[in-house]
C-alpha cells in the first residue's frame, strides 16, 4: 500500500470514530431529554433501584469486607516499619474513600449490574419487544432506558459508601480485633484525617461520574446490539471492557483535578 492508501486509510478510521462519538453523543442527549419524564413516573426508577442495586449489595458487602481486610494487613505492615501503626484507621478510610471505595464499585458495577442490562436490552430488542413499543406509540427509549439510567445514577454512589463503610469494619477487625492496635487511636486517626468535603464528598463525585459513565454504556450497547444471540454476547463483552476502560480513566482525570496541588 502506497502513502496515499495509507492516508486515505487514516482518513476513514478518523471518520469512523468521529461517526460514532456524534453518535454516542446523540444517543446520550436523548437519555437526558427522557430523564424528567422518568422522574414523573417514579415507581419504574424504584423497580429498577431494586433489580440494580439490592442484587448487587452481596457482592458488594463481600467484596468490601475483604478488601478491608487487606488494606489492614498491607496498612499495618507499611506502618509500623516508620513506628506509625495507630495511624491504620486513617489510611484504611483515604484509600477506601479517595480511591478503591468508588473505583472498586464501579468495576463491580459493570460486571454485574452493567451486563445484565446489556443483556435485558438487548434479548429485547431480539425479541422485537422494542419493535412493538414504537408500533404502539410507545418510546422505548423513555419507557425502558431512561428509568434505569436514573437507576444506575442512583444506585452507584450508594453501592460505593456502601463499599467503603464495609471495608472500614474489615481494617477494623484486621487492625484492633486481630493485631491489637488501640481502637481509640484507630478511630482518632480516622476522625482528625478524613475530611467530608475533600475526601468523601470527592468520593461521592467521583461514584455519581462512574454511575453515569457505567449505566450509559450498558445501554447504549444493549440498546444498538445486534438482534442476534452472537449480538447480545458481544455486546456484553463489550459492555464490561469499555466500562471498566471509562472508569479508570475518568479516575485518573477526576483524581487529577479533585487532589492536584496549586
């Protein structure tokens, strides 16, 4: 292939991509027009709190307890080479709050949550449930994506200090209850460290971006796979990979601008 293959090659991957960012763009501004009407109908947002969130709380009280059982381990270790064991608690609850509580949730999020409405969307549209909808008048757009974007939206932030209280017990039973480090000075040290709008209200900013970023593309996936068996399982690979690649840069550019120094 000669330069100018070459450049006409690059020239159709750059169009391919600004395609299909146009239309991401259009496919999310349309959830956001269908937001306020979803919010009329609330108990559809509810239904869809319980299918998201409460089937996900066990992995997420699991998942939480034992990552707090390492970071006690990992934390005191580290700790008491400088002879600052007492301080456990404080970098128990930074590392869960500022970091792992809301990145940790949202990967979770996309395995569990993300893939099962990537794959409830996209039975339906193989079903041609979607079909009848819009035969019937009906957008499904607004009666079936919106409720459970808002969902998602939701759910994430709770699920996240859900996930961070759990794995403050766990460096709890590891620090005090196994290895003996005073509780006074573990709560203390939490107490004096941990400040609600830098570092949790960070966190929380940080779970509600995730929410968004996750839900969107279970959608959106769900939404434009192929109405085959093939179609749907690809989409949902495709689900897991472009969530969990959205949540860790989103990190690494909302850490950048919430923790950066003047």
């Amino acid at each position: 292939m000669n330069a100018l293959g070459y450049v006409q090659r690059l020239g159709a991957i750059a169009l391919e991509v600004l395609r299909s960012l146009g239309h991401h763009a259009a496919f999310f501004v349309e959830l956001l027009r269908h937001v306020p009407a979803s919010l009329r109908r609330f108990f559809l947002v509810v239904a869809q709190i319980h299918a998201i969130g409460n089937y996900s709380v066990v992995i997420i009280v699991a998942s939480g307890l034992a990552v707090g059982f390492v970071l006690g381990l990992q934390g005191y270790y580290t700790l008491s080479r400088y002879g600052a064991a007492e301080s456990l608690g404080l970098l128990v609850a930074l590392s869960l709050t500022r970091e792992l509580g809301p990145v940790v949730t949202a990967l979770l999020y996309a395995g569990r949550a993300g893939t099962s409405l990537t794959a409830e969307i996209g039975l339906m549209k193989a079903g041609e449930q979607l079909a009848a909808m819009e035969m019937m008048a009906i957008d499904p757009k607004q009666r079936v994506l919106a409720p459970r974007f808002v969902a998602g939206i939701i759910v994430m932030p709770l699920l996240a200090a859900m996930f961070s209280a759990i794995g403050i017990i766990g460096g709890y039973v590891v620090g005090v209850l196994m290895i003996g480090i005073d509780a006074g000075q573990f709560w203390s040290q939490m107490q004096n460290g941990v400040d609600v709008f830098d570092d949790v209200g960070n966190g929380i900013v940080k779970s509600f971006v995730f929410g968004v970023a996750c839900t969107f593309v279970a959608l959106y996936q769900g939404y434009e796979a192929q109405a085959t068996p093939e179609g749907v399982s690809q989409a949902t690979t495709r689900t897991v990979v472009i969530s969990s690649l959205a949540v860790l840069v989103l990190d690494f550019v909302l850490t950048a601008l919430m923790f950066s120094t003047p």
